[in-house]
C-alpha cells in the first residue's frame, strides 16, 4: 500500500526507529543545517525539527539520508527491485495461452496506477492564502553562511509545456528574494528551462507550481532523470502501483499533488531576470551568483499543520547521496536496453554524481569501450559525466579498490584515453566556460590484438582451484578467524 501521505511515512518512520523529534528551539538561520549535516554525515535518522525559532511550523530533513530509508521511502527491498519491474513490463511478450492471458490481466490492471487521478478536495488546499500570499511563515532554512539567503530545497516544481500540455515535474531550488518572489533555479538542459524558453520565445508567462512534502515516491520522482515527454507523476503511479492524485490549482491551469503539506502557486515572468546565488550546492562548493527566471507568488495554499520538509546539500556524502543511488540502480536496466553490454554501472557519491561513472563492460569488439563511453555522452544526464572509466565485465565497480587497481593497470594513457569537448553541468566550476567543457575516458579493459596491441596481455593471479577446496575443508581448525578484532 503506497504511503497516503508524508505524515503515513513520517510515522513509518518513528515505528522503525529512523526518525526523531527535536525539541529544543533551533534556528533555521545556519543552525538546522549544521544538525542536519551532521547526522547526514553520519547515515543517521530523519529530523523533525518541532521548534523552529520565529516559526509556528516544524521542519524535517534528512528524509531520505540512508539505504534503508530510500528503500522504505520506494517501498522496497532493495534499490534494484523497481528497475527489475519495469523490465518485466517491457519484456511482457503477447501472450499465447488462455492461462498466460490470465497471468496477464492483473499486470495490465497494474498499468492503471500510471495514470493520475484528479479529485476535487485535497488536504494541500486546507488553507488557501490568495490575498497577497506571503512566504514568511515558512521555515525556509538558509544553509550555508556565504548563501545569498534562504533557499527552499526539496521543492517539486510542476509546469506545462506551452504547446503541447505535457507535464513536467522537476526538483529545482528557490532562493527566495522577498515575501513573494523566488529564484527559479532550473538549469538551461532541465525540463522547467525548456517550458519557460518555449513560453517566453512568444513573449508568454509561465505558470508554476512548487509543491512541498508530498508523498515520497512523489519527491523522489522530481529527481529522477527520465526522458523530456515522460510524465513524472505517472513514473511514480508506477513506482507506487498506485496512481497519484492531483488536484487543480486555484490560480494556474496546473494539477498538484492532493497529498502535499504545501502548495506555492505563482508565474515565471517571460523577460525577467535576476542574480540567484551564491547557493552552497552539492558540489561542495558555492555555485556563484548568475541570472536566473523569477516566481512570483499568486496564491499559497496548504494542510492544516503542514510540516515543511527540506534538504542540505554540502560536501558529499549529504543526503541527496541516496536519492542519486536509487536513480543508479532505477535506470541501470533502462540503460541496458540500449546498452545491454553494460553490466553495471557506479556513480560515486563523492562524484556528485556527474563526475564519475565506472561502467564494468561485456567486450565483444575492438574498440568497444569507446563506443559505451560515446553513447553515454549522448544520454539525457548522462552527458554530464566527466570521467567515464569501462573496465571488463568481471570487475566490481561498486568497488572503489577494484575501480583504482584497474583503472591504474590496465590504462596507458596516450592509447586509452577519450578527450571531447561539449556541454557540462551547470554547476560544474572547473571547466572554463559556463556550462562548457570537456570530458575524459577511459579504456581500462585488457586490450586485444586487435587494439593494436603487440606484446601479450599478462594473466591475472589465481589460485588453483583444487588449493582453495583444501584449504577451506582445514580453514576451521586453523583458529585463524579467532584472532581478527570482532565487526561491529
Ligand atoms: C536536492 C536536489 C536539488 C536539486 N537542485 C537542482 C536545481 O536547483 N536546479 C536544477 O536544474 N537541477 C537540480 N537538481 C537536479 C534535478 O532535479 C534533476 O536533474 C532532475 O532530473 C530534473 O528533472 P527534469 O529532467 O524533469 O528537468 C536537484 C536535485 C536534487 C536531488
Ligand atoms: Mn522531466
């Protein structure tokens, strides 16, 4: 059963022992962030924070800030399990039998969950502020002390594309400028951007929605790095085999999550702009100022005693580390349809995200390393990895040994490396232009013959097989394992 709401998972969350209450008046000026960040560093719980300072409404962080509860936020065992089932959707062949068609029907009725429901009363309109709508009661934290000030950070924020209708749901911080007007911080290749370049080419504003503390699945999909058309909230009707229900906004002609703790309803100014930043990012490092679109405000509505929920990014890991690992493991199958030669693939944390990708490799041809690294390049986000190192299909990726002892044996440099230029992330702070720079591979699997290589590949060290079966069998008796320091 999907979580009804944040609070249902809130509560899931204090059964299991991953979420505490703090009591003691923080404010959200730095100190929130500095708790936050601290126990983020340390995989500990989710905060609800009851006592902001200035603030009659409470705070939560760290929402997603460990393997357990990113598995509990999707409802699932392991992160792997909802890329598998999207698989045995698209690997549904017709079926041929009676009892397959059987078989059939309840995954056909699972489709439903899709596609989202709209209701006429949702808790998120409990309270509609349309008179001059005002962010001051929010406990909008600022994070980091050289920010330009507070910034809202788990945001999702809905628009519609200006020709088509379709929806787009993406997680995009505001910065907030004063009671009505927010930096509208999508970056030019996200989906927000490319509604707003359409609508203001015809010198149209863009209406927006930014909605805060849906249900999880929900703010987990703002994240995720699906292709431009795909709706985002029938992503998560499938995630959580329930569809979402959306409720129309009282001054935009968008649909928001009926389940939301808070709703900001407001447009994006064709035309305008205005400094955003600097924003300690997720890098590590403040992204500085730069221009960005500007929100205003045209009506605030929320629950009854809404929670605000938020998030801090810092130096990795933060929380957005698990967030990033359910996107790895999500769209690892997705990916393999057009590369099944990948076996795995990791996005180191510390990289946040872009700037690594090590991808364990099934080689078939000369040169096929290369061919992985280039049409990674040209996949959606993909595009934004900086060092994209192929290592053969038997080496563990998500082992950064592994990872180094390969990549520092198996490389020469001048014949394995891949150099090009093209787009970066927008926050990325080293190449030298905005948003413009260039990207590095490398081929670290064993090179063929037909690589051009002229001396044999050397044989990697193995035990005889028959050695390890004896030494297992007297292994016991050694009482060698008694003498290693018991693991926590
Ligand atoms: C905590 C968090 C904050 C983010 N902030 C931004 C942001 O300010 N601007 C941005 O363009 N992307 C940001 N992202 C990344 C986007 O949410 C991500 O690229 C998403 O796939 C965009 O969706 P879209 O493809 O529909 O645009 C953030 C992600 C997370 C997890
Ligand atoms: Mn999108």
């Amino acid at each position: 059963m999907a979580y009804t709401d944040l609070n249902a998972f809130i509560q899931k969350l204090e059964e299991m022992g991953e979420l505490i209450r703090i009591r003691e008046p923080l404010d959200p000026y730095l100190e929130i962030s500095e708790i936050t960040d601290r126990v983020c560093k340390r995989e500990g719980p989710a905060l609800l924070f009851e006592k902001v300072k200035g603030k009659e409404i409470p705070v939560l962080t760290n929402l997603f800030g460990s393997m357990k509860r990113m598995c509990l936020a999707l409802e699932v065992e392991h992160l792997d399990q909802p890329g598998e089932k999207i698989m045995a959707w698209l690997k549904t062949d017709p079926p041929r039998t009676l009892i397959q068609k059987l078989h059939l029907i309840p995954r056909l009725m699972g489709l439903k969950a899709l596609f989202p429901k709209t209701v006429s009363k949702a808790s998120c309109q409990e309270i509609v502020i349309r008179e001059s709508p005002d962010l001051t009661p929010f406990p909008i934290l600022t994070t980091w002390p050289l920010d330009a000030g507070p910034f809202i950070t788990l945001p999702l924020v809905i628009t519609k594309d200006p020709h088509n209708g379709r929806r787009n749901v993406g997680m995009y911080r505001l910065q907030v400028f004063d009671h009505q007007t927010l930096g509208m911080h999508w970056q030019t290749h996200k989906g927000g951007a490319q509604h707003f370049r359409l609508a203001e080419a015809e010198g149209r504003d863009l209406p927006v929605a930014v909605v805060l503390g849906p249900d999880p699945v929900l703010t987990y999909a703002a994240t995720a790095p699906l292709p431009e058309e795909m709706d985002e909230f029938m992503f998560a009707g499938f995630l959580r085999q329930e569809p979402v229900q959306l409720v129309k906004c009282l001054t935009v002609d968008l649909e928001v999550p009926a389940n939301a703790q808070i709703v900001f309803e407001g447009v994006v100014k064709a035309g305008e702009r205005r400094p955003e930043g600097p924003f300690g990012d997720h890098t590590g490092y403040y992204s500085p100022v730069d221009e960005y679109p500007v929100m205003h405000l045209t009506c605030i509505t929320h629950r009854k005693n809404p929670i605000y929920p938020a998030t801090v990014v810092g130096i990795p890991p933060m929380e957005d580390a698990f967030l990033g690992k359910a996107t790895e493991r999500i769209f690892l199958p997705l990916l393999r349809q057009t590369l099944p030669e990948i076996r795995d693939m990791h996005l180191p944390v510390a990289g946040a995200f872009h700037n690594f990708a090590f991808v364990a490799l099934d080689k078939r041809y000369p040169g096929h390393a290369r061919k992985v690294m280039q049409a990674l390049w040209g996949l959606g986000q993909m595009m934004f990895s900086k060092f994209i190192v192929v290592f053969d299909r038997e080496i563990d990726v998500q082992d950064l040994n592994q990872v180094l002892w390969q990549w520092g044996a198996n490389v020469d440099p001048k014949r394995d490396m891949v150099l090009l230029e093209g787009p970066v992330d927008a926050l990325d702070h080293a190449s030298p232009y905005p948003l413009l720079g260039s990207k590095i591979g490398f081929d670290a699997t064993t090179k063929w013959a037909g690589e051009g290589l002229i001396r044999p590949w050397p044989e990697k060290i193995q035990m005889d097989q028959a050695v390890k079966n004896r030494v297992d069998q007297i292994w016991p008796h050694l009482g060698i394992d008694h003498s290693f320091p018991k693991k926590s």
